[in-house]
C-alpha cells in the first residue's frame, strides 16, 4: 500500500510539472501571437509613413503589398 502511495505522489507531481510546462508554453505563445498582432496592425502596408511603393494614379489606400 505504501508503494502504491508514493507512485500517485509521484504522478501527481509529474502531472504538475507538465500543467507548468504547458503554462510556459502557452505564455510564450501569447506573447508571440501579441507581437505578430501589434506587427499586423501597426502598420500593413507601409502607405502611413510612406515605406511602401505606390501606383501612379492610383489612391494610396485599399492596396497591400
């Protein structure tokens, strides 16, 4: 009976262990998927700051590069 104790001691300090890993891991993901956003949203197409080539004639919105 006490072996059958320390091995679900054991498991429950293993299944911490990953809950934490997992945690770290979704943190980071978070961080990375609010950088891309900010990159995305800040400013697509480069037209704001003049960055991005624009066509003769044509409006400087309503285009991607």
């Amino acid at each position: 009976m006490g072996c059958d104790m320390q091995r679900n001691n054991e498991s429950k300090v293993e299944m911490r262990q990953r809950v934490l890993d997992l945690q770290n891991q979704v943190d980071e993901l978070k961080d990375l998927v609010n950088t891309l956003l900010s990159v995305i949203v800040e400013e697509p197409d480069g037209v704001h700051t003049g960055a991005a080539p624009s066509i003769p004639g044509h409006p400087h919105s309503n285009y991607c590069m």
